[in-house]
C-alpha cells in the first residue's frame, strides 16, 4: 500500500489535470483525479483524500459548491485555483471553509508550497505553546508582549490581538470578513477600512520596510496573510 498523501485534484480542462498529475507525484502525492464536481464529490466519498484542489469553474457547478459540500464531512485542506478576476468568487469560498488559492496560471513550486502550508496548518496542536515565533518576531501569549529581535514593542490590545489571529493562522489566507469577526466581532465584519488602517499602523511597528512587507501580505480584495 502506498504510503504517498493523497490529494484530490479536480480540474475539467485536461491539459491543466494531466501538469497537476505530474507536478504532484513528483512532489509525492498520490493523485485522486476528477474533471467534474461530481466526480470529485465521488471520489472524496468513496477514497478520503488528505487533501484537495478544486477549479472553482466545473461544467456541473463551481467549485466554491464542492467546497461547501466537502465541508460538510471533512476539515481537510482544500486549495482553490481560479483565474485572474475571480475575487469574489474567492472570498466566498474562503468563507465557506476553502484554506487557499492559487491564480492560473501558476508556477509549480507555488502550488506545492501552497499546498504544504495548508497540510502542515491541518496537523493537530495543543495550544500549548506560549511563544510564537517566526523571523525574528516573537509573540508572548501569556505576558501579552511582542518583541522584534529582541526589543519590546509597543502594541495596542487590538493589534496584539490581529498581530495574534494571523500568527496563529500563519501562511493561511484570512479574509477582511474573517479578521473583522475574530479580533473586533461580528458588528464589524463589513469594516474594511478599520482593518486597514490597524494593518498599517501595525506594518509600520513591526515590519523592517513597511512599504516591501516581510510578515503580513496583503492579497488584493481579499484579505491578508502572516508570513515570516
């Protein structure tokens, strides 16, 4: 038996499903193929893939409803591809549970290193490491103290608290709705502008160059990502 992840690959154009094919077996997955929403949703069902990458445009629906639909049993990762323009189409799978996208036409290495970011992400943790760390920013739950090579930083409760959500979830895409809700709370889950400003102020704290961002990336319309 093979001991290779399997990763479910949903793509109806069949020159994208066969580069898929290739590019993860040689990253060493095993690949679970599908060409229609369907056929992945079968798939899934029948052999329970460790992960999956679905097109967000199938001929028998999108993939934002396989989305949605594997949420309902499973907590498996599940990477997106989608084209140029498809903003909308993106945020509203994230919110349905999807961890990531990657934009056609995309380079191999980037794909896979999406995809190892949202498997390591999908390992069990306790929690009950107080520090977390990444680059010489360090983040002290407990004392409620972040340095930055070693020096204390000044941060307000609530960009302690963003500077948290997006350490916690490093490498994972968050969406302006789902920082909104975690860190200020429902009522503002529409209030882009107050993330923005934070972010920033938060940038210019925290970051070498705040104009060129080493932690927190921001992808266009969609939300941020802690990196580091």
């Amino acid at each position: 038996m093979s001991d290779r992840l399997r990763v479910l690959v949903c793509d109806d154009e069949p020159q994208i499903l066969r580069a898929l094919k290739v590019i993860l077996r040689e990253a060493g997955f095993e690949v679970l193929p599908a060409a229609t929403a369907r056929e992945a949703l079968d798939t899934a069902a029948v052999t329970p893939p460790a992960a999956a990458i679905i097109d967000l445009l199938l001929p028998d629906g999108d993939g934002v409803e396989v989305c949605r639909s594997l949420r309902e049993w499973s907590e498996m990762p599940i990477l997106l591809l989608s084209a140029v323009g498809d903003e909308a189409e993106k945020v509203r799978a994230l919110e349905l549970g999807a961890d990531d996208y990657v934009t056609k036409p995309f380079a191999p290495s980037e794909l896979i290193a999406r995809l190892h970011a949202v498997l390591r992400r999908a390992r069990p943790d306790d929690g009950a490491t107080p520090t977390l760390t990444a680059d010489g920013l360090e983040l002290d739950r407990a004392a409620h103290e972040v340095r930055l090579n070693g020096a204390l930083v000044h941060l307000t409760p609530t960009e302690f608290e963003l500077l948290r959500t997006l350490m916690t979830n490093r490498d994972r895409l968050m969406t302006h709705r789902a920082l909104l809700t975690k860190v200020w709370g429902p009522a503002y889950a529409t209030d882009t502008h107050t993330l923005r400003v934070h972010v920033a102020n938060l940038r210019r704290k925290i970051e070498p160059d705040a104009a060129e961002p080493r932690y927190i990336r921001t992808d266009p319309g969609i939300g941020y990502r802690f990196s580091g």
